[in-house]
C-alpha cells in the first residue's frame, strides 16, 4: 500500500467513527433528507492513480462547487468582462448575505459567494450562451463521463425555497449587474447547484486545476495556466465563504466548498480531491470533510504554503 493510500485509509476511519458530524442544510427540503452518516474521499494524483475511500462512489449534489465550473464556462464565453459585474475579494460575510451588495452598489465581492455566482451565471443563462445545458457539458467534458446530471428534486427544491437568493438576483438587477430576466437566470442558478456527482466524478473534474489548466489525459489547454492559477487563487482566499481564512490557515490549499456537503480541494502539481460529508459547519462548510482534508494536507505536505521539498 502506497503512503498515500495508507493516509486516506487512516482519515476514513477516523471519519467514520467521528461523533460530531454537524447539521444537514435543512434550508432545502432535499438537502435535509441526507443522512449525516455518509463520508466519501477520492484523490486523483498527478499519475492519474485514483485513491478512493468511504462513499466516494455515492452521488449528492455539489451546490456551491459548480460555482468554478459556471466561473470557467462564463469567462471562456466573456473573457476578462467577468469581471466587470463580480469582484475577486473574500466577503467576510455569510454565503447568502445582502449587506455588502447595499453598501457596494450592488457588485458581490467575489464568484463564490451567492449574489457572484448568480452574477456569473446571468452570464451564460440565455439561450446564445447555453444555460445549463453549457454548464453541464462543461463538467461532463472535465469529467470525462456523460452520465453525470441534475437532480431534478434537489433542483425543483431549491426553486421553491429560494427566497433569498431571488432577493439577492433582483437588487442587483437594480444595479444594472443582473442583464437577462430574473427568473430565467435563477432557474440555470438552481439546476447548477443540483448537479449531482460522486467524490470520484468530481475529483477527475477538477485534474485540470491541478495540471495547470491543461487535460491531463490529452495536454490539450482547457484554460490558460494564468487563468487556473487565478482561479486556484479564488479557490483559496474565498471558496469558503467566511471560513475562507480558517480553512487556509487549516487545510492551506485552493477549494470550494457547497452546503450538499461536498468540497473540491487542488493540490497544485500534485492532486485533485474531493471530499463529501453532508454534515455542515456553522458556515455551512463540511465539517468531517475540513477535517479529512486537514489531515490529508499535513499528512502529504501538499499545503501551498509548504516549501517545495
């Protein structure tokens, strides 16, 4: 057994025995019909071996992470522009927060917090652009499997309790941030969210931040290597909202988290991984996943803050 397969061994049984587990996003009805119970880990390593353990083959709905995979989609469609309706600082603030869009005038702080990834899917909602249909080719394609799909009862729940997300859509459309109608651009923003894929899915999606934006099959760019070490970067300083600094001083390599429980964390040059527990912290992270990837970080020196060895 390689070292690193010992390692996820070891965190799946300790995350398998773990008593605290944290609390279900009981905000939306599907998502509270999760048992806390499950843990899953895939690494994907720089070879291409893929290490899994736990759950890691049990498909749940990524929510929050399809926020990189929208954010590639829309800056391969709009190229820099992105960045006119969405900023690139970390919020401080709640995921679903209202208060820094008044005080801002209505651009979000960032393309992972709620009123960015909306921003960023009006983007690409209409029709020219694709919708969903384009997101989800994107992950299929990162992915390398055809099969992956929206849960249509997560989607269809989300819809019917999105509320505060519709607040967030309409006062930035008050702003001039939000161009196509509301209704429409939420309705690719739920399905995005409702994407359903395993760890193992879900780790070979993300090889390519990994690898410098390049597939690591092919070698063919799918981003730039500047825009995936941007992104890397995005990842690390807001993909966990306002634990983003917790979790770099923690775990310290580039991830976004999603309240199904799921996170996809990069080791640049090293690993792409994923981990799910639907088990939420206060922020509405994994809390068995954080851990899982803390251990994981300190055990294989992979923060990106560790000396090359």
């Amino acid at each position: 057994m390689s070292r690193l397969a010992a390692v996820i061994a070891d965190i799946h049984a300790a995350m398998r025995d773990g008593r605290e587990r944290g609390q279900v996003a009981r905000y939306i009805p599907e998502l509270a019909k999760v048992d806390p119970a499950h843990f899953g880990i895939a690494v994907v390593d720089a070879a291409g071996v893929e290490h899994v353990a736990g759950d890691a083959d049990m498909r749940f709905s990524i929510q929050s992470v399809s926020k990189v995979f929208a954010l590639v989609e829309a800056l391969a469609r709009h190229d820099e522009r992105v960045w006119q309706r969405v900023g690139r600082e970390p919020s401080g603030s709640a995921f679903n927060s209202i208060i820094q869009l008044e005080i801002e005038n209505g651009r979000p702080r960032n393309p992972f917090i709620n009123a960015g990834a909306i921003a960023v899917t009006d983007l690409i909602a209409v029709a020219a652009y694709g919708g969903i249909a384009a997101i989800l080719r994107r992950v299929r394609d990162l992915a390398g499997d055809a099969s992956i799909t929206v849960d249509g009862d997560v989607a269809a729940s989300e819809a019917a309790t999105g509320f505060r997300n519709a607040a967030l859509a309409n006062y930035m459309k008050s702003f001039g941030i939000i161009d196509g109608p509301i209704d429409a651009t939420l309705d690719v923003y739920f399905r995005q969210c409702a994407i359903a894929m395993s760890c193992r899915q879900l780790a070979r999606a993300g090889r390519f931040l990994m690898h410098a934006g390049r597939c690591p099959t092919s070698g063919h760019p799918i981003i730039s290597p500047e825009r995936a070490r941007r992104i890397n970067a995005l990842m690390l300083t807001c993909g966990h909202y306002d634990a983003s600094g917790e979790f770099a001083f923690r775990v310290g390599l580039p991830a976004k988290s999603g309240v199904g429980g799921g996170i996809l964390a990069i080791a640049p040059g090293r690993a792409s991984i994923a981990v799910w527990s639907p088990g939420l912290s206060p922020q509405g992270n994994s809390l068995l996943g954080t851990q899982a990837l803390e251990t994981l970080a300190q055990a294989m020196g992979w923060s990106v803050f560790n000396p090359d060895p």
